[in-house]
C-alpha cells in the first residue's frame, strides 16, 4: 500500500495539532502545510510541531505552491468558519484531484446556507472523482452523528433532544473569543445577529438530523436563538479577561418543528468557569434512548481526532460533497484498514 | 424507486417484531415468510402478525418454496444462534442472488470461529453481488458498534471497557431460558462449557472491536467466562420459575490482552430481577471517554431496529460477507433515503 500523501491547510492550534496527530498514523504522508502567515511559511513543519522527521517538510504560502513541489491526495482544511470562503478555497483542491476533510463548521452540512456553492463543489468532485466532507467534534459528532448513530436502534423516532456543557476556561484562544467572553452582553448578542459571534455550525447540526431522519423542512423552520451568560464575579484566562457583568460564555438553542410538533431540540452551553460539564443525546420514541457523558467530550481534542480518522473513510467513499452520515461507520483507525482485511480467528488459521 | 421485496426466515418473537417494524416502512414491500413450524405455514402472515396488509403474504416451508412464488431482494434471518447452521440456511439465499441481515449472533464476526465457511459465504456473496452482514442490539450496538463509533473522536486507545447490566424479568422467553433462568448453576456452567448456553456472541463483539482497532489477535487470546447469578429469593415470570438458589441470570465477562496489555475488558449482567440495569462504555485513552445510557438500551425492540435499520445501508454496500463497522454510518431510515437526497436548503430554493 502506498501512504495517503496529505497537506494541511491552515496552521492554526487546530492545524498544528491536526499534524501531531496525523504523524502518529502509518497511512500518512505529510507532504506540506500551508498558511497566509509569513512567520510559518519561513518555519518547516518540523520546526512548527516540534516533531523531527517533519524537519524537511515545508510550508507554503497557497495550495498552487504547495502543488509545484507535490501532488497531495487529502488536503486537511483548517481555516476558519465562513462556508463560501471554505468552498472557494476547497475548489482548486478539488480540481487538482484532493479529497478535502475540513473544520468549517457550516460545512457539516453546506446545503442549509450556500446551496449553490454546495452543487458547484459537488459536481467538481464528481468530476474529479474526490470526496469533500465536514467534520468535527461539535458539529461533527456530539449533536448531530452520534444522534444518528443513536437511530439506528430505534424503530420510531418523535424527538431528538441534545444537550451540550462546556467549560470553555482551558479551550484555545480562539474559541474563548467566539463565545464572547469579556464583551458586554448586548454587543455580543449584537455580533451574534450578524453572523460575527457564537457557536458555528449549530443550524447545520440540527440540518443533518433533519436530512438523515427524513423530516423535509426548509432552513426557515431551523430557529437559532442565543443568550449571553454573564460572569458574577471576575474570570482571567490565558487568553481572556472577564469582568462582573460582562459575558463568560454563551447559552445557544436551536429549535426544528415539523408537522406540528418539536422534533429537535439543541442546547449549547460553552463559558468560562462553566460547572458540570456534561454531554447528554435524548431519542425520543420508541425505545426511548438516553445517553449521557458525564464529562462530556473533550472539544479540541476530539475534532483533531475526527478530522484525521475520517480520511479513510474519505478516499474510499463514492465521489461528491460528502454527509458524515454518508461516510463508512466513524472509526479510530489505527492501522493502515486500507490495507486488506487482517480478521480475528483461531490461531494458525488462515483463509484465502 | 422500486420497493424492496423482502422475506422474513423464522417466525419467533423477533422475527414477528421484525414484520411488523418492517409493515412501516415505505421502501419495503414483504413478499412471504419462512418458518418450519406447520402451524405457521397454514397461516398468513396478516393472521401472524394482526396486520390487515398482510393477509394475503404466506408462509412458506423452505426458502425454495418461497422463491418459486416471489424473489426477494433482501431476507431478515432471525432463526437461531448456531454460526455454522446460519451460514447453511443463508448460502441459497445469497446464491439466489438476496442480501441477508441477520440476528445471529456469532453472524456479528463469523470469521472467529467458523473461518472456512466465511470465506466461502464471502466468496458466494461476491459472485451473487449481494452482501450479508450480522446485525443486533447485543452483539450488535452498545458492546461492539458503539464503542467503535465512539473512537472515532479518539486520538489514542488503550482500552475499551463496556459494562451492560439487564433486567431480563420483561424479555422474552428464549432469552429468558438462555440466561440459565430456574437451572442449578452447576448444570448452567456446565452447559455454558458446552457451548448450549449464555449469552451468544460475546466474543464475537470482542473480536469485531480487535478488528476495528487493528489489534491483531487471535481466537485464544479472547477470554470468556461466566458465573451464574443465583436468586436469594423465588421468581416467577411469565416463561420460567426460580427458586431460591438456582440460577435467574449470568454474569459472563470477556477480557483480550493484546502486547501484556488489557485492551478489551466486557462484562455483561443479564438477570431476572436484576436491579439498576444501564449501559457503560468507556474507551481509555485520549481523549478519556465515558458514555452512559441511564436505563440501557432495551434489547428485543432495538435489535428488530437494528436489523430493519441495516437493510437500506446493506443493499447499498460493497457485495460480500460485511461487518457493521463496513456498513454506512447506522441511521433509523424512516423514509426511502435510497431515494436520492432532499437537501434541508433555504425555502423555494432548489439546486440541479
């Protein structure tokens, strides 16, 4: 088997630890980052990482510079929230034959806000005959696959109710400033109504549970609405100062009616000094199922590792912009699984 | 869209809950039933199962019977334990060019114990185009698919850990007597030695997470044991008597080292009366996950879901003998998501 030969695109926190990650697997070859900061693209990734056998591997300044030295087979995008942005810069990769995983949180689900975009990047794909897909760890698996998954035992479904807990304090930088910590409350629910703030991705959640579960609406009957959560006493992160009154975090609901009655029900919580994290999935139905983390699971952590565990997944799926429900069952792949079937059986045995 | 013609093989209490889960969904059309009961065959399957539609579906003797009325596309196996006994009674079935899901539970991971016979169903799928996968809710889901779902959002896996605790009192009969319900618990551990009793599948879940994780083991290294779970008072249900000292439940455990390490550690309680009954799965590692289901999954409902689930993903997979893990992510298909996809989009908005 020849490795998976990958680059990744964007070396934020998510980025870097996307590469840590990713030399831990016998599949891959890292073959490149790139990024728009001058500072890294004079830095190799070993330099970046702190891993040595990435001393010779470089960065650069786009994917066509990246492509004058080698031909990737994934690309990792890691490079903010905007979905038409994402798209824009996933088409060249497409074009140049990569299949795409990305951290865009919107493209979990890229139909609900940029359908048009969505079919162009589709057809290119089919085109080239690669595979994009959105992933993460919310969205991407708390709120919206392991509900899926969930279904898949049920034989009658009325509500999916989700429930997330963050405590945001040792998040990254990043992430404590989207959840708008130390802005006061009214310019953050200001910044929220503009698209600028908050949780990304969380419609796109509810727009997967939908599509997956057959419930035709339309993005109108996806409400969102947010509250600030407001700090009673003073908050001072790595990264972030809160004072009395200002915001340490948010509290996000979306909502979904269909024929009448509530068939999805999120709620997000992520804020600083937030207590009693916890992930809790409620099928209504028939059984009823409900499923509880009781530390939750670990945000930044748990994108990394559903980012990199999707490629597999990712090469061998059928061609086009892809679903996570779509792809093959989430899986940990330690091994290169692409190699053959090695199956359990009576020792000394062997078949074929 | 075409409906697909299905066939139901074995008319007990999980292949009844089978017909009439499958009489909701839209995709299905239900061409006959088999079962070797004489009582059944005089009988429709309306008259079997009180649903009207299906008055005029018979019930036939063998599956040649049934193939010189209707050919299936698709046959529900829900007609015992015995791998060796399934694989016989599916192999015509695949030949005939039908996809099986099947309750059986060694079917989970066939490969463990009956290596020859897979490899000749694999090759028989492969040349028919059609696929066979063993499906259920224990083996199945929470001790097994779950887990693997579960290190999708893992970096690093050092041990997966289940624990499922059953209250057997509400289950039906077999299931009932295959726990050693009213057996001295010296007779139920020399029946479990042989093979005639417990829980069914156990180290096939344990052989299916081995394989999932690539840890490359083989059948002697999967360790199963059992103690019977003997009443301290008498108990009566609707199937069996317990008196005080014989057995009314198992406890029936499964460890696999891997390189001095435990890295599969299964511990199943499946009792009358048993109190306290829930579901825990932990994956050690990073990020340390633990995930809880409160109440359990209840067993015989989710397993009629989990098979009827399976269909639209199996007729849809690569041809040969699949693994859950092999499948498409586990989703409850309520409506034909075979179909072609209807997008959530922003309202009067279509692509294509």
């Amino acid at each position: 088997m020849q490795p998976i030969r990958v680059a990744q695109f964007g070396l934020g926190p998510i980025g870097i630890e996307s590469i840590k990650y990713l030399a831990t697997k016998p599949w891959a070859q890292i073959i490149g980052g790139i990024d728009i900061d001058p500072l890294k693209q004079e830095q190799s990734l070993g330099r970046l990482t702190g891993i040595s056998s990435l001393d010779d591997v470089s960065v650069y300044a786009s994917f066509g510079d990246l492509c004058e030295h080698a031909k990737p087979d994934v690309v990792l995008h890691t490079a903010g929230s905007s979905v038409t942005r994402s798209i824009e810069q996933i088409m060249p990769m497409v074009q140049a034959g990569a299949c795409v995983a990305s951290t865009c949180e919107p493209l979990l689900y890229p139909w609900l806000t940029a359908p048009l975009a969505s079919a162009e990047l589709d057809a290119a794909c089919m085109n080239a005959e690669v595979s994009v897909v959105g992933t993460g760890v919310n969205p991407g698996f708390v709120m919206d696959l392991l509900p899926v998954v969930m279904t898949g035992v049920s034989t009658r479904i009325d509500c999916i109710k989700a429930t997330r807990v963050v405590d945001a304090t040792t998040r990254r930088g990043p992430l404590q400033k989207k959840i708008g910590s130390g802005l006061d409350p009214d310019v953050f629910q200001a910044l929220f109504q503009e698209g600028k703030a908050g949780h990304a991705g969380f419609c796109e959640s509810a727009a997967l549970l939908a599509h997956s579960m057959g419930w035709h609406v339309t993005a109108d009957d996806i409400v969102e609405t947010l509250e600030p959560v407001v700090a009673d006493k003073p908050i001072k992160t790595e990264y972030v100062t809160v004072e009395v009154g200002q915001t340490r975090g948010l509290h996000q609901m979306v909502k979904v009616m269909y024929q009448g009655q509530l068939v999805i029900d999120l709620d997000l919580t992520m804020a600083l000094c937030e207590e009693n994290p916890h992930d809790t999935v409620t099928v209504k139905g028939a059984p009823e199922l409900t499923l509880t983390f009781p530390n939750g699971v670990p945000g930044d952590q748990a994108t990394v590792a559903s980012l990199i565990n999707a490629v597999p997944r990712l090469v061998r799926s059928t061609p086009g912009l892809r679903l996570m429900t779509e792809l093959a069952c989430p899986i940990h792949d330690k091994v290169n699984i692409l190699g053959g079937n090695h199956y359990i059986m009576p020792a000394h045995q062997t078949v074929g």
